[in-house]
C-alpha cells in the first residue's frame, strides 16, 4: 500500500500561517502590556485602600486597562487555537484505501497520525462499516499518548469473520487528538476491503 504523500502548500495554507504568526505576536504584545500596566500601577501605589477616594478614577482607567488586555490576550489565543486545528485538518488528507485480502484471511488497514500541536494529545480511533458479525475490530495505536509535533502508528485488523459473506465491504476510521482543553477530530479514512475468490 502506498504511502500518502503530504500535500503542497498551497496560498490558503501561507495565509493560515500568517494569520497565525500575526495572532501570537498579538498575544506577546498583550502579555506585555498587561505587565507594564500591572508595574506602573504598582510604583504608583494604586490601589483602592491606599488611595482612600483620592485618585478613584485613576485607578479605574488602569483596571479598565488591564481588562482590555485580559480581553485581547483570550481572544488571540481563541485565533491561535483555531489556526492550530485548521493546520491539523489541513494535513490529514481524505482519500479512498483499498485493502485486498484472499478469503478467510483478515485484512489489516495501517496508517500514521500527526499531532501537529506542540501540546501532547490521547490519540483516539474508531471504526465503522457493515460487517457480517457484530464484533469489536481489532486497534492497535503506537503511542495512545502522543507528544506533540510527533507521529505515531495505527494499526485496524479485521478479523475474516467479519467479511466472509460479500466481496467488497467498506469502512471508516474516526481519529480524533483529545488535548486537556480541546477536542481535535482529523480528517475520516476511508477504506474498502475486496475479498479474492467472492
């Protein structure tokens, strides 16, 4: 079976790419802020028992500050972690496998998945398909816990049990990276199994 190739990049991706870069220098900048916001209401000695009604105003102006950039520093991460999965989807292509088996063999479906976050995920594969018995399928997973910016293999086994009847049977795998804040479903595989001598 042959190896999928990752595809180009093409403009949309150079986009996606700036926007990205654009958004966590938006957010060093907010961070940075913040904190020179936070230091200069500290010199100052702002704060609401010290000033004792004088200078109230003031001190609203900076925590209003400070909320507008609490403001900006989430919604550039809310940018940064939307780019993130737009990237993940981007370089899991969807294409059609065919997996030949003789009858009575099992047929086995391997692949490789990327985490392409820096933040380590729980890999997690399903399959569905019509089978000619309601039994489990076989996975295997290289690394259940996957690193970040990492890759691991995943292997399906179809037992031959589960396509003894029919001579083309088809299926999907469901892969999703489930991160501590976020779920990530990849791109579904599809597949066909053409079982010789049916």
């Amino acid at each position: 079976m042959a190896e999928v190739k990752r595809p180009n990049p093409r403009p949309a991706d150079l986009t996606a790419q700036r926007l990205r870069d654009r958004a966590m220098e938006m957010l060093a900048a907010a961070t940075v802020h913040a904190e020179r916001i936070g230091a200069a209401a500290e010199k100052l000695g702002l704060t609401p028992d010290l000033l004792d009604g004088v200078g109230d105003q003031l001190y609203d102006a900076a925590v209003a500050q400070l909320d507008l950039a609490s403001k900006i520093l989430e919604r550039a991460q809310s940018i940064a972690d939307r780019l993130l999965d737009l990237g993940e989807k981007r370089f899991e292509t969807r294409t059609l496998t065919r997996v030949d088996v003789k009858s009575g063999e099992p047929a086995v479906l391997r692949f490789v998945v990327e985490n392409v976050s820096p933040l380590s995920a729980k890999v997690v594969v399903t399959v569905d398909g019509t089978w000619d018995v309601d039994e489990p399928i076989g996975r295997k997973i290289g690394q259940e816990t996957l690193p970040g910016q990492r890759q691991t293999s995943v292997e399906i086994s179809i037992s031959a049990d589960h396509i003894k009847k029919r001579a083309v049977y088809a299926g999907t795998v469901h892969v999703s990276l489930d991160h501590d804040a976020r779920k990530v479903q990849l791109a579904d595989r599809e597949f066909e199994i053409w079982v010789e001598g049916r």
